[in-house]
C-alpha cells in the first residue's frame, strides 16, 4: 500500500479540488477549477477531463493512479448524486462518467458530510476517536457523524444534513416564522442574514458593503451590524451543537468549512451558548475544536475512502 497513488476529488457547489495522495496522505500533485456557473452535464464533463489529464500526468511519471475517491455535496444513491447547489444534478449518473474516463478504476463516491468526518479522522483531530461530528459550515451546513466507529449515513446516504434543521426566526426577522439553518447561518447565508437585519435595524446604506461571510467576520470588532449577524449566528451554532450532543453523546465536535476558518475565533462563545442548551451530563464530556485538516477534509477524506475500497478488494482477492 505505500506505493499505492489516489486521486481524490473534492466537488463543491462553486469549485472542484483535486489532489494525488499516497497512503500516508502525502500529496504528490494537486489543482482546483472553479465551476464558473457550470450545471448538468457541464460539469460532469469539467471532472472527466481534469481526471484524465490526471491520470495521463500520473502514468507519465511512472507513478500511476490505482483508485479515485469522490466527495460531493449532497447524497449518492448506486453511483447516481443528487447534489442540489449543482443544478441539473438530481440523479447525475458520475460513478459511470468517472470509471468510463479512468478505464474501470476503482471508484468511490461519498457525501462531502462522510468524506469530512473520514479526513478528520485520518488526518486531523479526530484521530483514535470512536464517536465524533465533523460540523462543516461552509456554502452549505452539514454534519459528518461517526457513532460506535461507523459513518452514520441514513438509508439513502442523507443522514447529517443538519442544514435543514429548524432553528428560531431572528430578532429583528420581519417573518417570526422558524427558519432553516443553513438559511441564514451559512457562508451562503450569513450576507443574507445581514440584509434581513439592516433592514430593520440598520441603514440601508451599509448592507452593500458587506457581501460575504467573511467580510461580516472581519468587520466583527468594530461595526455594530456585523456584531449583530455574527452574534445571531453564534446563538444558532451553539443550539446546533447543543441539538448534536445530547443527541449523539459525543468525544468531540469539530468545526470547519470556509466559515471556519476565519469564525474559529469564536469557539469559546459558541461552546458558552451551547451549555446553555445542551444535555448538562453530554455537555461536559465533550470538546469542542476547530478542524486540523481545514480546507484539505473533503480530499483526505474521499483519498480515505478509496483507499479502504482497494484495501477491502486485496482482501477479497486473497480470501479466493
């Protein structure tokens, strides 16, 4: 296995990762293309050519690929994704696409949630954990979920997409109707969240200023909606979190994604609001960390999971 080579993908809703690992996780070869509005088929096509140029790369310097392991953002079902920040992609037909592009590799395609959970444990601060969540909060929000050693996964691989969870209205909401999470407390959500109380809080003339999570992060000291937005995000982080340990019981919770990152900061409030909310027994046993593989999860965790399909296969093989 030390020679063995993966190509792991890392898809995204506005991005593809690439990178070439070895069984110890040392990267040989990497690169990233942006989906530029891509959908359907378009992008199918982006992820076949980049994986054949790969592949083509790789055999050239005598060090060829021997699985390809996939994260994606949303549930796979016998080889078909449904991922719904990629429009046109309810029942794409990828694991086919890929094998055909890689002359029958073997290929295995997980959700981005199990792929995070996968990589953290490999590589990151999950390592010798047995029961963990990788809370990921990034375009999207979703949980990778490890119980009792295993990936909890869902009958149809949707299990952790704790995105959809319902959390209460914000304060200065106009509708007081509940809202989903990852509404308003994701990277995709958060300059919404900022629109929604300027306007009843704020002058409208400082909305447009602020046009990403990241800036909203940054502005946090020193501005007055950005404490705003960031606080009520934190309350609705840390009820999430308090939802996940008394649900799960876990050794630790881990946040990363694109918001964490630059929001790692406020762990501390995060944990204080989740105490208030948590099962007190679970809430102590718990902790609470920012991800050690940041951006690089979703890669080591589908190099991980091919990996462990070649493993299961030499075992076949010598069983016979």
């Amino acid at each position: 296995m030390k020679s063995t080579r993966i190509l792991a993908i890392d898809l995204g809703g506005t991005k593809a990762a690439f990178a070439v690992l070895d069984a110890g996780g040392v990267q040989h070869f990497s690169s990233r293309l942006l989906l530029e509005g891509r959908s359907g088929t378009e992008v199918g096509e982006l992820l076949v050519a980049e994986t054949r140029d790969i592949l083509h790369h790789m055999r050239q310097a005598h060090t060829p690929v021997s699985a390809i392991g996939i994260a994606v953002p949303g549930a796979v079902d016998n080889g078909y994704v449904w991922a719904p920040k990629i429009p046109g992609w309810e029942a794409y037909p990828l694991l086919n696409e890929i094998q055909n592009a890689a002359n029958n590799l073997p290929v295995v395609i997980e959700s981005d949630r199990t792929c995070y959970i996968l990589g953290e444990c490999w590589m990151g601060n999950a390592r010798d954990c047995n029961d963990v969540i990788f809370l990921s909060v990034g375009t999207g929000i979703g949980a990778g979920i490890l119980v009792n050693g295993k990936v909890l996964k869902g009958i149809r691989d949707i299990g952790g997409a704790i995105g959809w969870m319902v959390m209460p209205a914000p304060e200065a909401g106009e509708n007081r109707e509940p809202v989903r999470l990852e509404e308003f407390a994701s990277g995709s959500g958060i300059p919404l969240l900022a629109s929604v109380i300027t306007k009843t809080q704020h002058d409208t003339a400082t909305a447009p200023k602020y046009l990403s999570a990241e800036q909203l992060i940054t502005a946090y000291d020193t501005d007055p909606l950005a404490r705003a937005v960031i606080d009520q995000c934190i309350i609705w982080w840390g009820m999430t979190i308090a939802n996940l340990t008394s649900i799960f019981n876990p050794e630790k919770i881990i946040v990363g994604g694109g918001v964490f990152g630059p929001a790692t900061r406020f762990i501390p409030q995060i944990k204080k609001e989740a105490e208030k909310w948590a099962q007190p027994l679970s809430s102590r046993l718990y902790h609470l960390e920012a991800s050690k593989t940041g951006q690089l999860a979703g890669v080591y965790g589908a190099a991980r999971a091919a990996l462990d399909l070649v493993s299961s296969q030499n075992k076949g093989k010598n069983v016979q």
